[in-house]
C-alpha cells in the first residue's frame, strides 16, 4: 500500500488536488497495489478544506471584509453533523487575498474572521476549529473582536479602527 499525505502546494494546488494528482500518476504505472489519500494541513490556508474533507461535511458561502475591509465571497467548512465549524483566517483575513503592494499589517483587520465567527453562531455550531495561518495582519485580534461586539477606544473615547497600527492607542476595551 501506498500511503498519499500531502499539503497544498502554496499558490498552485490543494491539498485534495496534490494527493488525488499523485494517486493518478501512482495508477498511471505498473503498481498494482492500494493507494490511499490523506490531505493534510499545517492550520494556514487550506486547513477548513481539509477537515470538512474528513468530516465528510460541506462547505457554506458567505460574504466578509478582507484584510483591507473589502467585502469578499468566502467560506466555512461545517463537519457532516453540523456540531463543528472549520474557518480559515486565510480565507478572510490571508495573505493571498492582497496583492504585493498591499500587505502591510498596520493597515490590515481581522474583522472578516470575526464575521465568519457569527455566522457559524447563527447556524449552532458547538464547536469553532480556526486555523491562524496565512495571515495578512497584526491586529491581535482587534477586528475579530470588533465583530463580536468589542470596542476598542482611544485615551480620549474615540472608537479606534481595528487595524495593527491602533493597537498602541487603545486605552480601554468596551
């Protein structure tokens, strides 16, 4: 038996999509054995896909801010029973979303995330998996926080944007 337990290969393939490419070149030649498929992820992007692939679960559609508070399509794995959901930050929140001359963490929000997170709420869910890789940002959280109702203030009261370069002025958390 031949045991297939890949990654995605960053900016190409999927984890599914390198095992299964593999499997096919294993069949493709004179092996006559099994040749089993185990995606793998290491918590950055890619990480929902994989285990909702092994939840035998479905992925849901929804829209978020990206790292730059653009409204995005993304997504969220859900395991077969609908007790767990499985996010990726990447997916709303990644580095893959923004172009080179956009990645700068002072400037970028976890906001989507958060979203994502009240979106799985409004389904029931028991259990969040989220896996942080891939990120664009440096809010600590702030966005993400934000969306769940937190308001982050300036020493004067001011809101304060949930971007990386606030986090030095927050004076207090509401």
């Amino acid at each position: 038996m031949i045991l297939i337990a890949c990654d995605s290969f960053k900016d190409s393939l999927p984890a599914i999509e390198v095992c299964k490419a593999i499997q096919k070149g294993i069949q493709l030649s004179d092996y006559q054995g099994d040749v089993k498929i185990i995606p793998l992820a290491d918590g950055g992007e890619g990480t929902s896909e994989i285990l909702t692939y092994h939840s035998k679960g479905i992925f849901q559609k929804l829209q978020v801010s990206d790292p730059l508070f653009r409204i995005i399509n993304s997504n969220f794995g859900l395991s077969k029973d609908g007790k767990t959901a499985f996010l990726d930050l990447a997916n709303a929140s990644g580095l893959q979303l923004l172009k080179s001359s956009e990645r700068n963490p002072l400037k970028t929000t976890t906001l989507g995330v958060g979203e994502m997170i009240l979106e799985t709420a409004k389904l029931g869910v028991e259990k969040i998996i989220l896996g942080i890789g891939g990120s664009a940002t440096n809010d600590c959280g702030m966005g993400m926080a934000t969306a769940l109702g937190y308001r982050f203030l300036d020493k004067s009261g001011k809101e304060l944007k949930p971007i990386g370069k606030n986090l030095i002025k927050v004076s207090k958390i509401d």
